[in-house]
C-alpha cells in the first residue's frame, strides 16, 4: 500500500527540486568540490588554459572595448578567479588591456559565494545577461550534464514510456508513453527509438531541455566564441540503457533525487551543437543573413560550424603538457624539478583519455574570426542529419 501514497515524478521535475530547490544539492555550503573533482579542481593549468583560449578570442575580435568571460555553471567562482589571475600575469607586457576591458560573469544558481572577486558579475539565469549581446567566450564547464532530464525506458511491447520515480528513495516506475517533442527529439538523436523492437528495458535521456539550454547560451554572445565540456555521447554510438548516476563525496552512487547526491548523465552534445547552430540561424535571421526555415538549414557561414574534439586535443592546442622534466633537472635545481615534476603529474591528470581527459569539448564560434582557434577539428557527426 505504500506505493499508493508515494509520489511519482519524472526524473526532470524530481531532478529539478533534487539539485536547485530550496536545499538542494548544488545549494550546500560544501559545493560540487565537496562531492566530486573537475578539471577546474584538479589543476591550476585548466584555468590557465581557458586564460589563453580567452586571449585568443580577444584577439580575433580585434580587442574589444569590452571582453566578456562567462562561466556558466560557475561553481563557487573557482575557475573565473583561476582565469582572472592567470590573465593578470599574460597582460604584462603585451599592452592589450585585457584585463582592464574584461567582464567576468558567473551563471550560477546556488548565491554567491563570500570574498569573491569583486569583479565577477553574479548571475542566477542566463537570462540576467545584458539583453543587447556580449563579445567574448562563454563556457560551459560540467553544466549541461546538471541541466536536469526525463528519463524514458521501453516498455514489454517496446514502446518509449517515461520513467517515474520516488524522490524518497529513487524507486522507478514507467509512466504515460513518450510524446510530442520529446518523442521528436528521440527518433532524431536516439537511433534506437526509431525502432527498438520488442526489447524492454532499454533506456534513453531525453536531451531537449539541454539543447534549449545551449541555444539560450549561444544566444547570449553577439560574437565570440562559446564552449562546452562534459562526458559526452554521439547518436551512432548512443549507450543502450542511459548513463543517470549520482554522486557523493566522490564517489558514485545510485541516483536518489533527495538532495543528497549529484544527478548525472552523459551529454547528447552533437544534439546541443545542432541547437545552437539553429539559434544562430535564428538570430541571422533577425539581420536579414539567413533562412532558418528547417532545422537542418546549412549556417549562415560555413566558418561557424561547430566542431567537437577530446579535452586531451584541446588542452594540448592550449599549450597544456603532460611530460616530465629533464632528470637533470634534479641534480641542478632540485627545488625546480619537484615543481616541475608536480606539474607535470597535474597535466597529465588532465590529459587521462580514461578521466578528464575523456570529456568531450563543443567549440561553437558566433563569429566567423573565431573558428578554428584550436586548429583543424572534426565537424561533429549530428550536423546535416
């Protein structure tokens, strides 16, 4: 009889309260860091890194009068004061006045955090940005995968129906069939839903309420360049039965929407690149560049066609490393060498194909001058289908 006096949720509503709600998991005093380690956590090069990819833009832009930084997801601030330190130390010398013309900004839900920088603007929406565009680089590091889902699992007929669950203890149960939009998104960006045949229990995250995310982002930067990091898959190789998990005090957990874990899954980001793309359409529309009439409308410039890459290949064109110092080194500074050393194990951490490494970069330009700041990358896979 218990069952009949639960409550069911989809998981996006359930996640929703789970993560953002009054004390909610990202609102603890503690923050992500207390749960689990990103690449900002892990090394100071990351932000180092995100410092050159932003001198880039600044410079492909022609120095703006201002140079927006946005960090959406933004944490505790932890990497836009890693970026703003390490920006302080590149201007020295180079007489851009970068530093004096950036905007830093953090989107981020939870308050702010005491003694940040005061220079960081802190949001609670994306939709607090100023209305008329920025220039810069906006990016998005571990927040798509935090954009809460609805999860939908086939049925014994091998029909989609969305997953329900008990937020008291994480019990499941299938709920109305998937329809409408969500059942578009599927057969598009879920190959298996196109025809899963009369296998239960498969399962997919239903990816639109991050594609929408996405555009809102790529929307939000008149010209420059945004990006977004996460564990991601692609749609020929999309994982039979989801990847919802949570987290806690590092280690991984079953998922329980109650507040006491982080809620995860993997990110469709050639779905969010395809939005974004879609946006952008839109906003060329509004100045007479382009016809956004179908979704799978070619960009309004070749150049701004986004691409995807391993954040091993990105880090690198960053100028990140992973090698060791010469051994002579130690006998002639030795000081020097354990630094080195140090840093050399920090990158490599970075670099890990079977950790950080392994998370997926989308560099979506919104200005042609700032594609290909990485180099050649591949085109992702979703686009023209």
């Amino acid at each position: 009889m218990a069952s009949e006096t639960r409550e069911w949720l989809g998981w996006r509503d359930a996640a929703e309260h789970a993560l953002y709600g009054p004390e909610g998991f990202f609102r603890r005093t503690e923050g992500p860091a207390g749960h689990f380690r990103t690449s900002v956590h892990a090394s100071p090069r990351y932000a180092a890194a995100v410092a050159e990819l932003l001198a880039r833009v600044d410079r492909a832009l022609g120095h703006p009068a201002e140079l927006a930084l946005v960090d959406v997801g933004a944490g505790r601030g932890e990497l836009l004061t890693g970026v703003l330190a390490c920006a302080a130390g590149m201007a020295e010398g180079q007489g851009s006045g970068l530093v004096e013309r950036l905007r830093p900004y953090a989107v981020e839900r939870a308050p702010r955090p005491p003694g940040l920088d005061p220079r960081i603007t802190w949001l609670g929406d994306l939709g607090e940005l100023p209305r008329d565009g920025l220039d810069g680089l906006l990016f998005a590091n571990e927040w798509l995968d935090n954009v809460p889902v609805d999860v939908a699992e086939t049925d014994a007929d091998g029909a989609w129906r969305r997953v329900l669950v008990a937020p008291e203890d994480g019990a499941e149960r299938l709920g109305e069939p998937v329809g409408g939009a969500d059942a578009d998104w599927l057969a598009r960006w879920w190959p298996s839903a196109r025809d899963p045949g009369d296998e239960p229990g498969l399962r997919a995250e239903i990816g639109r309420p991050r594609d929408e995310a996405w555009a809102e982002a790529v929307r939000a930067l008149r010209s420059g360049l945004a990006v977004a990091v996460d564990y991601a898959h692609e749609r020929g190789a999309r994982p039979p039965f989801g990847t919802l998990t949570g987290f806690r005090e590092g280690r991984e957990v079953r998922p329980v929407p109650d507040g006491s874990c982080d809620l995860t899954a993997h990110v469709a980001l050639d779905a969010c690149a395809a939005a974004g793309e879609a946006a952008l359409r839109g906003a060329a529309t509004l100045r007479g560049m382009a016809d956004p009439t179908h979704e799978d409308h070619p960009p309004a410039d070749p150049s701004l066609t986004p691409v995807t890459l391993p954040q091993r290949d990105a880090l690198r064109a960053l100028g990140v490393e992973g090698r060791r110092p010469p051994l002579a080194l130690a006998g002639s500074d030795p000081a020097a060498y354990v630094r080195a050393l140090s840093a050399a194990g920090e990158a490599a951490e970075l670099l890990d194909p079977a950790g950080l490494g392994g998370f997926t970069w989308l560099l979506q330009p919104t200005a042609a001058v700032c594609g290909g700041l990485l180099g050649p990358g591949r085109a992702d896979p979703g686009q023209g289908a």
